[in-house]
C-alpha cells in the first residue's frame, strides 16, 4: 500500500465518521433524562450522603415513613407509615407501617426494617446521622428508643419533648429512608451493616430501582415494576453527568435531555425567552449569607456590622445575579415558614454606612481580608460588596478559593457563602445561625454558622429558638418564631442574610409533573411526558 | 544506493551478533535491563512524590469534600480518622506506597471504588479517543508535512503553514465549542456529547470498557455506529490539533533530509521524485517520526481534560479534574501513577519499534 493509499484511506476514515446514520435526538417518550453535574456525588448510602444530586437519587430509590409534598411542606403524610399517633406527653410516636411493601429484592418490608434502618443511621453517626442525633438520639440509646413491637408497630421515643413535626420531618428526609435489613446482612462486610455495599448499590423499596452507577458518567434507574403504589410512568431514567453548563443549554434546547441542573445565569436568562423551556426555581431554607467574625475587634461593634447591611446592592442584585438564584430576604425565617416575615428595611446607602463607621470610631474606613466561594453567584455577589464598601471607605482584599476549612475554623475576617437546610422548620435554619451555646474555641461547635462567626447570639434569642422547638401549640410557636425573626433583624448579626436561595432547573414543556423540592426530595414517579 | 547499502551492513552484523551472544554481551544486557528498571522505578517514585507533597499543599479539605461542610466536629473528627489523616505525612505516604506495591490504589473517596477499577473504566474512553485522534492526526499530518516539504514554497506548503498555524494556535476547547454550536445545535450532524445514544445506553458492558470494540465483539452494530459517531467530532478536533504537529514537524523533518548529498546524488542519478521523497527521504525520517507521533499520542492519553468536558466524555482528563478538585487524593495518586506508567510504557514500545524500522539501533 502506497502512501497516497493510506492518505485516501485516513481521509475515506475520518468522513466515514461523520456519514455514520445519527438517531433522532428527542428523548424517549417513556424515558426522563437528567443532566447534571455528577461531580460531587459521594456514593448512594442514605445514611452517608450529604448532597443534593445523590439525595434526589435516595429519594426515589427509597421510602421513608413519612412524606413531605412538594407543594404541601407543612403538612407531612402518610408514607410506609400508613398512620401514626403521638402520646399525649408528646414523647412517643406509635407508627403502623403499611403492609404489602416489597423491597426490590423481593423482600416484604416490616417493622423491623425500619428499627433496624433508624439504629443503624444514629449508629453509623455520619453527616446525616444529625437528623435524628439532634432530638437527643445516639448511639448508647437508640436500641431502646426505636423500637419495633410487631412486624407492623414501630414505637419512637424522644427523650425530651420537641414539636411533633420537628420529629416527622425529619423522618420523612431521605437520610432515615428504609433499608432492606435482612438483604444488607448478606451484604455486610466487617460489620460495616452494608456500607460499603450501599455506595454504588441500592437496598430499597422505592418507585425505581438502581440499574447501574458509573461515577462521573451515567446512572441509570429502572422503574420498579412491584411499586406498592403501581410501576411508575417512565420506565426508565437516566442521568447524564454534564459539568458543562452550556452543553446542557443546547442539549435541552435539541431536546436531548428534559431536565438541566446547576446552570449559569447567561445560559439561563438565554433558555428562559424561549418556549420550549420552564424555568423552575424552588425555594431553599437556607440563605446567602456574609459572615463577620467576632474575634476581630472592628467587625464585632454593632455599628460596623450594621454598616455591612447598607453595602449590600439588594434591588441591583435581585435583577441580574440573583434572578434564577434567590429572593431577596433579610430576616432570617425563610418565605412560607411559620413567623416569616416580608419585611426588608435595607437599601443599598453608602452615605449611611460611612455615617455608622463614623460613629463607631472608622471614619477613615479600615481595611479587612474576605474570603468568598468563586462560584456563580456568590463571586458576583461578594464583588458587589466589595465595591460598594470601598466607596463608603472599607478596602476589602476580595480572596476567592475553599476557605470553607478556614470558617469552620475561625480563622477568617470577613466570608461570604449559601447556607441550605433541610427540615422544612424555621428550627432548622435558626439552629445553625441563632444559636451558640459556648462561645469559646475549645467547644468546637463546627456545625453551627454562628459559632463559626464566633457570635455570642444574645441570650433572649437563644432561649426563644430553644423554648419555640420544644413548643408543642402551633399558635404559640408561630408567635414565637416572628419574636425572634423581629430580634434576629434588630440584633446587627454577624451573619448578614441578603438573599433566600432558589434552586434553578430548566425543565422541557413536555415533561409534566417533575417538581423540585425544598428538601431535596424529588420524585420522579410523579412525572409523565405530553409529546 | 548509499544509504540503503548500509543499512543492509548494520541488519546483517546484528543478525550475526544475535545468533551468538556471548557471556559478556548478555551481563551487559542484564545491567542494562536492572539499570532501565531503576530509571523507571526512581520515576515513579519521584512522581508519586510530588504528587503526595503538591496535593497535601492544596487548600481543598478533602474531609469537608467527603462530609458537607455543614457537618458537626464529631463526624468531621471520625471521617479525618477514617480517611488517616490522623497520621503523619510520612506514616500516610509509607501506607500508600505499601499499598501500591501490592498493586491497591486505595478507594476513591468521590466515587467510592477502588481506584483500580474506576481507571479500568475511564481509561478505555480515553484510549479510544486519543487513539482515533492520533491516527486522524498522524494520517493527515505526516503526509501534509510531507507534500509541504517537497513542495516547499508553493501554495501547497502555504496552505499546510496555514493549516497547522490555526490548528496550534487556536484553543481546542473554543473548537470544541464552535463545533457543537454549528454542527450539534445548528445543523444537527453530530450528537451533544457523551458516548453513546440514550437510547443505547446499557446495551453493552465489558469486557474492555471501549464501547466500540464491546459493541464490535457482541454484535451490536447500532452501539457500535452511535459510539463511533459520538467520538468522531472530539477525535476529529483533537486529531486536527495532533494533525497541526505532527505536519509541522514532518515537514521540518523532510526539509532536512531533501537538503542531504545522497537525495542530490539521487537526482543526479536520474531518480524519479516519488522514490527520492518516499524510498530514501522519508524512511530517513521515521524514527524522528515516530518519536513525536509517540509525543502525540501520550499527550492524549494523558487526558484530554477540556474536550472531555465540553463533549461530556467520562474518560482520564475528567476523571483526574474531578479528583484534584475535590481533593480525592487516593484518585488522584492513582491516575498520576497509571499516566507514568502509560508514558514509559510508550516511549518503551516506541523504542522497540525503532529497532525494526532502523537497524542502527539494534547494535546499541
């Protein structure tokens, strides 16, 4: 063969892969195809992951004991409990679980399922393992707490006495989703009840089951023929990783995927003129936030916290940045929860920030490091601020990277970031930003945003959060959370909230009945396909 | 003809030398072999140094990566432990290379497999890619560089310049870019990205992880046409890249070898063109050739990280980025090592190829 033989074959090649025939790119009428970054998804164990992607995964994988609707947060119904009854000291909770509940390997779902299921997430104690720990669970006393009676009762005892939904919410998270026991024990490795077996497998009881996992490329998950509420409309679904924002624009647009994930706001903005196209943006309980630390002198007078809040271009932010990302919000109860409040005094003002640093002693303004996520649109945001306090005077040393080691740390001035919870209770929120009960380095209280901002949360606020999660009148409660979102506002926090978080997805006209879920808890066999 | 009647001389002594080794020739092979081996073995090392020294200097807290940061202490502290971070620096490194040298990579801490099995799965994405690449490249490149040589100064030879000055200094993920715009979005030619059609998705798994040879060896001729259709518009960009140098070279190569007395004495003779240029000219610079398509072709394995990621390919480059960004430090090592290892693998294949296509070699 000459060399002009193996040029024209090169080139006979190379054409040849272009004429190949090229399928119809809409998606299967029967099948959802996701695209999403699947970067940070860390394995598949309820009781281990911590995420959102691999948490919409669990929760249609799995079931739990209770249901949280998407549009009906605050009431929780019925799931594999098919009814539930809470003593009258509010310390027990006697469920009856539904009966005639397979898991997908054909295994019937009992009582015992779900002890064992509850136990081993205290047990494991891992980041979701809070959900339960929180209410005074652990590892010494769970066995005698979570208990099943029969094959159909399982009986919770709290040891202290919370609002009732604190406690069903957090079985309805896709952290306490039930687990197929006695399959697991097969699985189990070292004692490990499964765990490493649960990473890229699936023990559940859910509307689809797991078909394959590769890691950083595809999922696939079949619709689980024996679903105790009927097989779901789409038989498949597929997620696709796309880290890609702009691929997912142009793949949803050619109708190859239905639903993208984590886009930018050009792409975004771009999909939402169109009419193929929704832009869904769900709630979060959770905040954008600006963190100042208390250690440092100048950052903990009031007036010079109260300054930051006039820095912040609320109105300018709300239409570019933040439109798909978040709702303007400066209390501290999220939109929709009981004592949430509409109310926003702040406006960006220059001139009034200089007036507060004058009266607090900075006339001249000063100079501090801030340390901000370099992701859309926390970057933006933090560059916004840090424009505007340069004019009212206050140089900051803008510094993007993963300074989230040094938060936990305390060893920051000036931080910037989004906060998401997942009970969908003011609790949950205030907790972490309300809540500081040793102020001191060595109680290492890592969990809490407060703590990390070193502020020492005034006593009347600590003690309304605590005496409103153990409130039992939903009248009283709600009066309580607007009386702390009122001194949360009035208390110049050290952790400045801006904007309530949205999470934006663009979803295809044609795909019906796939709603986001503050929780993270989207349901796939929910949705269907009008081609 | 010159040139021709040595390489006969050289073949025929090494032939001779190969038949009859004596003892010292083989001590020398021995030693050359123990010191080849310790050149690689000291490579290896060094690089999984570096790696384990610049990745415990990166400010990625691979715990927070695993746990969120909004974990508590308690479960921060038991991850930290689980993970042995609780161990010195060198008490983690000494673990690892324990653990290496048994042939376990460790678990990734992102995917949750061991490593081992996670580049057994990535690589073969790669392979095929940079494998297409390398032959589109190598295929257009070399003859490009070639006919630009001989016809230096012509529009052919502006044409190739041309040509290979837009393909280095364009960036490929620009390219990547443009081409989904116009061929996916606008023209609707070529898929979006992955590797295969949704609908033939999970069709074919094993046993070498390429799809198209998977689909080939099972029969499934539609998976074997959308995967070969999902990797030509990335294979056709990065052989279009390998393509700029590799004709650039080659034609730097072939300049070189046409201003040598024997192609003037060949002329002289009355030789025609096409054997000068393709007889004597070109099999002078094989070696070089070969070199720099080796050059190439472990460039790519390597990872193709931005064209992975615009075309949403699941190979080495993405698999490797994801790591470094989350701080999996266990993938990261692994897929540091595996790229060592393809790399002298190659360049020692290269040198074995050597010794048949060039017969001076063979002696030393």
């Amino acid at each position: 063969m000459t060399n002009a033989h193996i040029f024209a074959l090169a080139s006979a090649t190379a054409l040849s892969l272009f004429a190949a025939p090229f399928a119809s790119a809409a998606t299967p009428a029967d099948q959802l195809v996701l695209a999403s970054n699947m970067s940070s998804m860390r394995g598949l164990d309820p009781h281990e992951l911590n995420q959102l992607e691999s948490a919409e995964v669990v929760a249609n994988l799995y079931e739990r004991l209770v249901v949280l609707a998407a549009d009906k947060m605050s009431e929780p119904e019925p799931g594999l409990a098919e009814s539930w009854i809470v003593s009258p000291d509010g310390k027990t909770f006697t469920f009856k679980i539904r009966s005639g509940v397979t898991f997908h390997s054909g295994n019937d779902l009992t009582a015992r399922d779900v002890e064992w299921s509850l136990r081993r997430l205290v047990k494991l104690g891992l980041a979701p393992s809070t959900d339960l720990r929180q209410w005074g669970f652990s590892a010494e006393n769970v066995d005698t707490l979570i208990r099943a009676t029969d094959d159909a009762t399982l009986v919770i005892e709290t040891p202290e006495v919370w609002n009732a939904n604190l406690i069903l919410f957090s079985l309805a998270s896709f952290s306490t989703s039930i687990l197929d026991s006695a399959f697991l024990a097969d699985k189990a490795k070292d004692g490990d009840m499964g765990r490493a077996y649960l990473q890229t497998a699936d023990a559940g009881s859910g509307p689809y089951a797991l078909r394959s996992w590769r890691s950083n490329e595809l999922l696939i998950a079949d619709a689980f023929k024996n679903y105790w509420q009927g097989a779901p409309a789409m038989r498949r679904v597929l997620i696709r990783h796309m880290p890609e924002s702009s691929a997912q624009r142009l793949q949803i647009e050619a109708g190859d995927i239905d639903v993208a994930t984590r886009l930018s706001s050009t792409d975004l903005n771009a999909l939402d003129t169109g009419d193929k196209v929704t832009i869904q943006k769900t709630p979060g309980f959770g905040f954008y936030y600006l963190a100042l630390n208390q250690k440092d002198e100048i950052l903990s007078k009031p007036k010079v916290r109260e300054a930051f809040r006039y820095l912040i271009d609320y109105d300018g932010l709300a239409g570019t940045v933040m439109k798909f990302y978040g709702v303007k919000q400066q209390t501290i109860i999220p939109a929709g929860l009981p004592g949430a409040s509409g109310e926003n005094p702040y406006t960006l003002n220059i001139d009034k920030a200089k007036a507060l640093l004058a009266e607090a002693g900075y006339p001249d303004g000063f100079s501090k490091v801030y340390y901000a996520t370099p992701v859309t649109p926390e970057y933006e945001v933090a560059q916004s601020l840090a424009a505007n306090a340069a004019k009212a005077g206050i140089k900051l040393d803008l510094q993007g990277g993963d300074h989230i080691g040094k938060f936990r740390a305390r060893d920051f001035q000036l931080f910037s970031a989004r906060s998401g919870e997942r009970l969908p209770d003011p609790h949950a929120v205030l907790n972490s930003y309300a809540t500081n009960a040793d102020n001191a380095d060595a109680a290492k209280l890592t969990g809490l945003l407060a703590w990390r901002s070193a502020w020492d949360v005034p006593e009347e606020i600590q003690t309304m959060v605590t005496a409103a999660a153990h409130e039992t009148d939903p009248s009283k409660r709600s009066d309580l959370y607007t009386k702390i979102n009122a001194a949360y506002l009035e208390a110049s926090p050290a952790l400045i909230t801006s904007f309530q978080r949205t999470d934006a997805k663009a979803v295809r006209n044609v795909v019906k009945g796939y709603i986001g879920h503050a929780t993270w808890l989207t349901r796939w066999d929910t949705v269907t396909k009008a081609e | 003809m010159a040139d021709q009647e040595g390489w006969n001389v050289v073949s025929i002594t090494q032939t001779t030398e190969s038949r009859l080794p004596d003892k010292s020739a083989l001590l020398t092979g021995a030693g050359k072999l123990t010191a080849s081996l310790g050149v690689i073995a000291t490579t290896l090392f060094g690089l999984l140094v570096i790696t384990f020294v610049i990745g415990r200097m990166v400010p990625a807290d691979p715990v927070i990566a695993v746990i969120g940061d909004q974990a508590d202490q308690v479960t921060y502290d038991r991850v930290y432990k689980e993970m042995g971070l609780d161990q010195p620096l060198y008490v983690q490194f000494g673990t690892y290379l324990g653990d290496v040298a048994r042939l376990d990579f460790g678990q990734s801490h992102i995917t949750k497999n061991p490593v081992a099995s996670d580049l057994a799965r990535v690589f073969p994405a790669t392979l095929e890619l940079a494998t297409l690449a390398t032959l589109i490249g190598a295929g257009f490149g070399v003859p490009l560089g070639v006919v630009a040589a001989v016809r230096k100064g012509t529009w052919v030879d502006h044409v190739a310049r041309v040509v290979g000055l837009l393909g280095y200094s364009t960036p490929i993920f620009w390219l990547g870019t443009i081409v989904i715009l116009v061929f996916y979005a606008t023209l609707g030619w070529i898929p979006g990205g992955g590797r295969v059609d949704i609908y033939n998705e999970g069709l074919v798994n094993g046993p070498t992880n390429s799809l198209i040879v998977d689909a080939l060896l099972a029969g499934e001729w539609e998976v074997f046409w959308s995967a070969l259709h999902h990797v030509a518009a990335p294979a056709i960009i990065l052989g279009y890249a390998a393509m700029a140098y590799l004709s650039r070279m080659s034609r730097s190569f072939m300049l070189e070898q046409l201003r040598q007395e024997y192609i003037l004495t060949a002329r002289a003779k009355g030789l025609g063109q096409r054997p000068i240029v393709w007889r004597h000219a070109f099999r002078n610079i094989r070696v070089q050739l070969l070199t720099v398509v080796a050059l190439a072709y472990c460039g790519l394995l390597d990872g193709t990280v931005l064209i992975e990621t615009v075309f949403s390919w699941p190979g080495l480059g993405q698999y490797l980025t994801s790591a470094l960004f989350f701080a999996d430090m266990n993938a990261v090592l692994g897929s540091v090592l595996f790229i060592g290892l393809i790399s002298i693998a190659i360049n020692l294949l290269s040198d074995i190829v050597y010794r048949f296509i060039d017969p001076r070699t063979r002696s030393s």
